[in-house]
C-alpha cells in the first residue's frame, strides 16, 4: 500500500464529497398534512385483479390476491 492509501485520505475525502453531494440535493419528502403529493396522469389507484371472458380470475402470480381477498 502507498503512503496516502495507508492514512485513508483518499477515502476519507471521498466519504466527504458523497456527503456534501447528499447533503445539497433536493429533499425526497413532502410534508404530507400541507403538502399533497402530484400523481400521474395515468395512476388508476388500487390495483384490481383482472378477469377473462368466463368471469374466472385471470392469475399473473403477482400477489394482489392476499390484498384482494380477506384473510
């Protein structure tokens, strides 16, 4: 190992420069009582279990019958 990978600088100012980075970028939150989240134009809210022409449950294995159906 060198001398400056010995005394961890480089990765020490990394760890810095990462942290600012963060520390100056937009916040991902909202302020959910005054502030109401934008939604898509082509969000259609809760998900539905599709069904084919006889009325059976058309099965994807994408888990929504443990949402859709109780207990």
């Amino acid at each position: 190992m060198t001398f400056w990978e010995r005394i961890y600088l480089p990765a020490i100012l990394g760890g810095i420069v990462i942290t600012l980075r963060h520390f100056f970028r937009r916040s991902a939150t909202i302020r959910y009582p005054e502030v109401t989240r934008e939604f898509s134009a082509i969000w259609r809210g809760q998900h539905v279990l599709k069904r084919d022409e006889k009325g059976a449950e058309r099965c994807t294995a994408c888990g929504l019958c443990a949402v859709a159906l109780p207990g």
